[in-house]
C-alpha cells in the first residue's frame, strides 16, 4: 500500500519526513494514532446517522489549518491532551462499545494524515467480527494515490469541499491550490463509489459520495461559483450537502472581518436559490 511513513507522502503537503523514527510534519503526528474522541454522534446527515446515530472516530490535528475551524481543540497542530487515545487497543475498545449498542455505520473524521492507523483499526475490528460500514469524512485535501489504497474498504466518502476560490483557502486554511488538489481527490472517489447512492432497507447510506460545504459569510459568492464549477466538472447527479451553521470562534474578528460574524439568511437563500436552478 502506498502508506510509507518513513518518507510521508500520505497527504499533498509531501513533507518526507520519516515518521517511524518520530520525526514529524505538518500534521505533527508520529507513526502512532493520536484519537481525540471515540463518540456515538447524530449530527452528520440523516441519510448517514439516521436516528440511531454513528460511531465516530475523531482524529487528533489535521492537514490544514483552517482559521474558523468549529474543532480547532483537537484539529489545532499545536495542541494535546493526556486525555486522547493513543493506542490501537485503546481506540478499539472505545468503538466496540458503541459498535455493540446495535450502532453499524463507523466514521473517522479528518482521517488523511492517519490513514495507516485508519486502515489498522478497520482491519483489527474486522478480525474481531465487527464489519460497519466505513466512513472517510475528510476535507479534500487528499492524495488519490492513497484514496486508490482505500478502494474496498471505505464505503462512504463524506468530503468536503470548502473554496472555489484558491486565494480563500491560502487566507484561511494555508493550503495551495485547494480546488484542484480537491477536485482530484474527489474524482478519485467518484472513480470507485459513482454519483449514485445505495440506501439500506432501514434508510441508512451503505454506499457513495456526498460533498459538504459549508458557507461562509460574506463569501456565498464564492459558493455560488464553486456550485457552478462542481456541476461542470462532476454531474448534475453529485449529491450534495449545503451546510449553513458556521459560528464565529474566539478572536476571529480580529483577524479576518468577514469570518467574524454569522451566516446571515440572505447569503445562504442566494447559494440554496442557485442549487435548486
């Protein structure tokens, strides 16, 4: 598999750093899992959770550095606790437990710079007998050379797709050429799952893509744009999930004006009027 940690390539920031021996990268994330939280969750989409909810596998930091980030306590880089799960064991005994209230759908979120430790914990749950449907909630900034790697074993990619504009993610998530490291991420997963989605008897999505994007405030220009962009370069068929609940965290405001205040109706009304033409 293409998962050598001993010059990391695993993400598109290719830091070659050798992870076995400790050495760290952006991520700041050795050859160990690092797991914020292992949690029963019924906020993603109803097609995901249903009513019963998913398990959840929280991945500490992340491989961006998005400035507005709603989990910025455990996706910061700079940041750690005692408290997370660092063991293979551990973690999957925190999942087992949920797994075992009747719960069959298992999502890991921001999972790209852990996607050695990801595929070890499927693999251990599946020689215990635990076979969920797998969940890769990322934010796109994927290598789909390593997505390929993944080809058979996550069910459901939930990525999102966060700019159009690439002068917006170096401003707010320090990452360059966003939309087209993305846009080739997400054909990849196109490639394997298609635009259509497999629904279970109990309503419950088994199979497909679905992108997420969150609207900004004062940017659902941007959002229209990349709407536009996505129908051209996907299919009208993508499924889609237009999310509206940005908050402003911390000192935001004083940085970054635009971000420092909600999402008014207007702008998110214009961005749904344009996904419903």
């Amino acid at each position: 598999m293409y998962f050598d940690l001993v010059s990391c390539k695993l993400c598109p920031h290719v830091c070659g750093v050798n992870r076995d021996k400790g050495e760290l990268g952006v991520c700041k994330i050795g050859a160990n899992p690092l797991v914020a939280s292992v949690v029963l969750h019924k906020g993603e989409e109803p097609i995901i959770s249903g009513e019963d909810g998913i398990c959840n596998v929280f991945f500490a930091h992340c491989n961006l550095s998005c400035v507005y980030c709603q989990n910025f306590q455990i996706s910061s880089n700079k940041n750690y606790s005692s408290q997370w799960l660092d063991s293979f064991d551990a973690i999957i005994y925190r999942i087992v437990r949920i797994l075992d209230k009747g719960i069959n759908v298992l999502g890991f979120v921001s999972p790209t710079h852990q996607v050695p430790q990801m595929v070890t914990i499927v693999e251990m749950l599946a020689s215990k007998g635990y076979h969920p449907v797998i969940v890769y909630n990322s934010n796109a900034y994927d290598s789909p050379k390593v997505l390929r790697e993944l080809n058979g074993l996550v069910d459901v990619y939930l990525p999102d797709f966060k700019y159009y504009n690439n002068t917006l993610a170096r401003r707010y998530s320090n990452v360059k050429k966003y939309r087209e490291i993305a846009t080739l991420a997400i054909k990849e997963m196109i490639w394997q799952k298609g635009t259509s989605l497999q629904i279970n008897n109990l309503g419950i999505l088994c199979s497909g893509v679905i992108v997420r994007h969150l609207v900004l405030p004062g940017h659902a220009e941007d959002s229209i744009h990349l709407l536009e962009y996505l129908e051209d370069e996907f299919s009208a068929n993508l499924a889609l999930s237009l999310m509206s609940q940005y908050s402003p965290i911390g000192d935001i405001a004083e940085n970054f004006k635009n971000l420092g205040r909600a999402l008014n109706d207007d702008e998110y009304n214009s961005v749904t009027e344009k996904l419903a033409e």
